[in-house]
C-alpha cells in the first residue's frame, strides 16, 4: 500500500514521537476550550509548530465538544510548491506520521475522479506541508480510526471546491480548511489586515484574496458553501508569529475559526 512519506519532519514539527506528543500535549493544556457541539468545520494555520501550534491546537482542541462522533476529515489546503490548475490528490493511500499512519478516503477519491473533479498529482504533495502539518494534530486527537480526504488547491479551483463539498460532505464528516492569514507585514500591520480578514471571515464574506490568506481558494469555497448551509462562524484564535515565537519586524498571521 503506497504512503505518503514525512516531508517536514523535522522542519515544521518534531520527527521524534515522544517529542512530538510533549509538544502536542502541551498546546492542548495550554489552549482555551470551546464548546462546539454542532461543530461543521474547522480553519487552523500551517506553519512551524513553534509559530501556529498553539493557535491551531485552540482550533482542534473544540473537536472534544462536537456533539457527533467525526468519521472522515475533508481535508483542504493550499499548493506551495507546485503550479498547477484545479483540485489534486496525491495518489498516496496512506499519510505517515511519527504518530502512525492516517488512511485516505479511498473510495471516496475514486469516486471524484470520475465526476472529473480531482487530478492525481504527487509532485505538488510530495513535499507540501499545508496538509502535512495537520495529519500529527488529527492522528493524537482522534483515539479511534477516521479517514481522510486530502486535497490540494491548485488555481482556478474554487468552483471545484465547492462542487466537491456539496457532493461529499456528510453530517459524519469534519471540514478542515488549512490556510494562514497575512504574510511578511510589520506586527502592527498584520494586526489591523488580520483583522479586518478575519471579520471578513466570520462574515462568510467569500471574496478572500491570497494576500489576506494563502488559502483563499478553500477558504473562500467553504464559506460559499457554509452560507448555502446556515452555518455561523467563530473566531477560536487570532494571532502572528510576533506573538508566539517571532520577532516583529516581518510576521505570518494565523487565525482559528469554527464554523457551526
């Protein structure tokens, strides 16, 4: 069964997995707790744990109040590394994390090739770390098995995006929308453009830029889709680099929000 190799190891998040779940541990401890019981949908950050985990974790530590078990995670992010137009899976079947191993939805996967909605690209996975540096945080929160549909936004993919959503998305399923805010502002700068994003986001306002978050194209598809459903927004967290491990002359911001 082919699976999809660790690329930022080391880099984004501790290869050692006793290491790894001190410092997930940790966030979790550390993060408020929000009680979500109709929770839908999820927006948590991707940068170095040391900058966003905690941000992230306040996102993912709201799981425990959701009134319905998860059974799969749509799982969507932003492509980095690699160009391309439209929606790619990997071609992996398995995600590895020093954790363990996280299954692909599979079927399901089979099933949006052949409504024409997903391509196979493993190059843009391969090295990707918007979705990677969320599989640690899915495999120490979930105690039983859940499945994932991992998903890359390429350009031009909003409408696809949404297609997907409103094809897949059952009452079971977890939405995870992997995106940072700003990037590379002056701390006072990034506070006031976050900001106004982040009432932007909890506005369902889908008219996100990749200036405002690098991944507008999910996020935009999921409040478009959010609005169609009723869904309300909360924002959990907002925060930048300045303020968890950063200096402040040259920040990323990161924003968590619960869609619900």
């Amino acid at each position: 069964m082919s699976v999809r190799p660790m690329a930022v190891a080391g880099l984004f998040y501790s290869g050692e997995k006793a290491q790894l779940e001190y410092m997930l541990d940790n966030f979790f401890q550390q993060a408020q707790q929000a009680i979500i019981p109709e929770l839908k949908a999820l927006v948590v950050p991707h940068a170095g744990y040391i900058y966003s985990g905690s941000i992230a974790a306040t996102a993912y530590k709201s799981i425990a109040t959701r009134r319905l078990p998860v059974q799969r995670v749509l799982l969507l992010g932003p492509a980095h590394r690699v160009a391309f137009n439209g929606v790619a899976e990997s071609g992996y079947r398995q995600l590895d994390t020093p954790l363990g191993s996280i299954p692909c939805d599979i079927k399901e996967i089979n099933r949006l090739h052949k409504a024409g909605l997903v391509q196979v690209n493993e190059p843009a996975h391969r090295k990707e770390h918007s979705l990677e540096v969320q599989f640690p945080f899915l495999k120490r929160v979930f105690n039983k098995q859940v499945t994932v549909l991992p998903l890359l936004a390429g350009s031009q993919s909003e409408a696809l995006l949404l297609e997907i959503l409103q094809i897949t998305w059952q009452p079971e399923d977890l939405i995870i929308v992997s995106s940072d805010l700003s990037h590379f502002l002056s701390y006072e700068e990034a506070m006031d453009k976050d900001k106004h994003t982040s009432e932007l986001i909890c506005q369902l306002s889908a008219e996100l830029d990749g200036y405002q978050a690098c991944g507008a194209h999910p996020l935009n598809a999921l409040m478009i889709f959010a609005k169609r459903k009723g869904w309300k927004v909360k924002c959990l967290d907002l925060r930048n680099s300045g303020d968890t491990a950063g200096d402040k002359q040259r920040v990323v911001g990161y924003g968590a929000y619960a869609f619900f």
